[in-house]
C-alpha cells in the first residue's frame, strides 16, 4: 500500500488555502503550558514545508476530551504561545465554523498561519458530521493528515473531510506509516516485542499479530499478571483480568516474569515492598500486588534485548508513577536505548514517551512514535480511518 503524500500536491502552493490536521493533543503542566513539544515539533517539518512552498496553512487538532463543549483549560490558547516560538511566526486563532456558510480567511500574505479553536469543542467532530466536515472544508483548497495519534477515531475530520478535499499525508505520518509497515513485513532478525499495559482484552489481538512476526515478546505490567495467573502462578491482589486459556499463551516466543517480581502491600507506595523469587517456590501473598519486574527478570530480559536486531517498545513493565517501582522500566528503557547502534528501535505510547522524556533519551531511539492506540491499532492490522482515504488505488 502506498500513501498519497505532499509530493502529490502541486510544488507551487502560493495562496492555495491547506487545512493541516495536527496532532498538538499534548499533556498540560499545573499552569495549563504544554508538559511535553515532542507532538507539536513532530509537525513542524511539514508546516515547514508547506509554508516554503507558498500555502496558506490553516492548523487544526483537538486537545483533552472537552466532552463536545467549549472548556477554558482545553482551550487551543493554551499551546498557542508554545506554537508561535516553534514556528517563529504569528498565528491567528479562529473560531471554529458552525454553518457552511463562505468565510473568507483574512489573508494579507501567502504563507499566513491560521489555528482552529479545539476541534472538539464541536460535538459534530465526534459525531461523525458530514455537516461540520464540509464547514471546514471551505477554508481550503487541500487537506493534509498530520495526526497519525488520532487517526484511529472514527470522527468527521477524518472520515468526512479527507473525502471532500484532495487529501494527502504529511511527512510524519508518511513516516509512520512507512516505519511501522516494515516492522510487520520484514523486519531485521531477532526482532524483539516489549510490550505492557492494564488490559490484556485491549491487546489480544496486537498480541497475536506479534506472535506472528515477532521472535520475541517481552510482557510486564497487568498484562503479565493476567498471564502469570492463567498459568497457575499465585498473584496475589495484583491488577488483572479474568482470562481462560488460550493456545497462544502456551506460544515459546511469549516471556513472562517467571524469575521474580518486586510486590508491594500498596500500590501507590512501597509498603512492605519486597523481592518474589518465582521460580524458587516463593509465594505473592494474597495482601500483595505486583509493582515491578524483579532484578533477575530485568537481567533476563536485557540478555534478550541485547541480541535483537529490531526491537518494539510499549508501555512501562511496572507502576511508573510510583518512584519506588520505576526500576525495572527504567533499566528496560536504558537497554532498548542503549542498542541505537546495533539494532532499529521503536517506541510508541503515551506512558512509554513520559518515560523517554523522563530519562531524556529522546535521540537515543531511532524512532519514537506520536501514536499509542494508533500505533497499536495499526500493527495489529486495522485499517485506520485517518489512513485509508490517503491510500493510492491502484
């Protein structure tokens, strides 16, 4: 499959009108400043571009779950400063359109910056309305995706507004979409699976598609525990969920913290945080919780990690939020960087970048993905609603 992309838009763009999805959905520190750029500067090669060559860019995202209502903490004003240092340019913020009716940008020069209030501050964007796709289609003459993060949703200005316009992607969603592609049709060997999370149900079949390619899968988190569970292993009041037995589980290239675990007797802090010896008999105890990968089980899976050739990283393998328990994440995530060198490494994830951002290792991985569920999605096989009006027919 291939993706229609900006060399598919004409190479002069001067006063041509281009609606820019971006994915500027970034976490908020206690003042309501962006905590994290690494989204908005994700985007900055393709608005780059596109101003380069003349267009008018007119930007768009959502920002939080404003529930289709106007909320002042998700206002876009709270990113707009962040976003005129970035691009070093103005940026006029505009409301967002409620009829169909013609609005005429207030166009001085070419290359002129226009940002829509929070796209889902309209209930219509996650309705699906083809009524507020077509509003926003009359401010451009092209649409580009540049939000490969929120390309899984179902919502009008994917579904809808790609359809009305001469769509194509931007630079960083060609680059997902190129990356993640390779990872399932053929990937440099040993390629190696870390993969955690708090719901198995949610991963299924992301697990299986990975069994199918993989050579390893690497599991941490409740995912392990739900899986350590199903195969007789005592985990005490640890996150998990109820599972019947199923063939993959039993799959060799499947490893488990079958070593040891670290447990606490609360979650959200290290009371009686001990050292569980799995596979020497030692027992959870029915007041305690799994917290981290133990010592051995780190030591275990950096052997692994060490071999590969490709490697794919999702989600922290213990409570990350939690000082006491961030070791075992935080030694995975120095091993997986320190490979750089010697192997392709991927990472993706809303919790997983919060650590890379903690560790600041940003540019120790060759590519850190902007999309958590997306990314997921995607390698799982789902065609995305963001992605398939972008495809090339052949």
């Amino acid at each position: 499959m291939l993706l229609r992309t900006l060399d598919d838009l004409p190479k002069n763009l001067k006063g041509k009108r281009v609606l820019v999805h971006v994915d500027w959905n970034v976490p908020l520190d206690g003042q309501g400043r962006p905590a994290s750029l690494f989204k908005m500067k994700a985007s900055l090669p393709t608005i780059r571009e596109l101003r380069a060559r003349g267009a008018v860019l007119v930007l768009f995202s959502h920002l939080g779950r404003p529930g289709g209502k106007p909320v002042v903490a998700l206002s876009m004003r709270k990113i707009l400063p962040a976003a005129r240092r970035l691009l070093r340019a103005p940026i006029t913020l505009l409301p967002l359109p409620r009829t169909n009716a013609n609005y005429q940008l207030p166009i001085t020069n070419y290359r002129r910056l226009f940002l829509f209030e929070n796209i889902r501050f309209d209930p219509r964007e996650e309705g699906n309305d083809v009524a507020f796709a077509r509003a926003l289609a009359r401010y451009g003459d092209y649409t580009v995706n540049e939000s490969f993060g929120a390309s899984y949703n179902t919502h009008a200005s994917f579904t809808r507004l790609l359809r009305l316009l001469p769509s194509v992607a931007g630079r960083r969603l060609e680059e997902e979409f190129n990356t993640l592609s390779e990872l399932t049709r053929s990937p440099q060997r040993p390629f190696v699976v870390v993969l955690s999370g708090a719901k198995i149900s949610t991963k299924i079949k992301l697990i299986r598609a990975m069994l199918g390619v993989c050579d390893q899968l690497l599991v941490g988190g409740a995912i392990a525990n739900t899986l350590l569970r199903a195969r007789g292993v005592g985990i005490g009041a640890s996150l998990a969920e109820p599972m019947r037995t199923r063939d993959w589980m039993t799959d060799g290239k499947l490893l488990l913290p079958r070593w040891d675990v670290v447990v606490s007797q609360d979650p959200k802090k290290s009371k009686g945080m001990r050292v569980v010896s799995l596979d020497r008999g030692e027992r959870i105890e029915a007041n305690e919780w799994i917290v981290d990968l133990g010592p051995r089980t780190v030591r275990a899976y950096s052997d692994v990690l060490k071999q590969a050739k490709t490697i794919l990283w999702n989600g922290p393998v213990g409570i990350q939020e939690v000082k006491a328990f961030q070791q075992g994440t935080f030694a995975i995530a120095r091993v997986i960087a320190g490979r750089k060198k010697s192997a392709l490494t991927i990472v993706g994830g809303g919790e997983t970048m919060d650590v890379v951002e903690q560790l600041k290792l940003y540019k120790k991985f060759d590519f850190c993905s902007t999309g958590g569920g997306a990314m997921l999605e995607f390698l799982e096989g789902k065609k995305l609603p963001g992605i398939i009006p972008l495809l090339k027919k052949h």
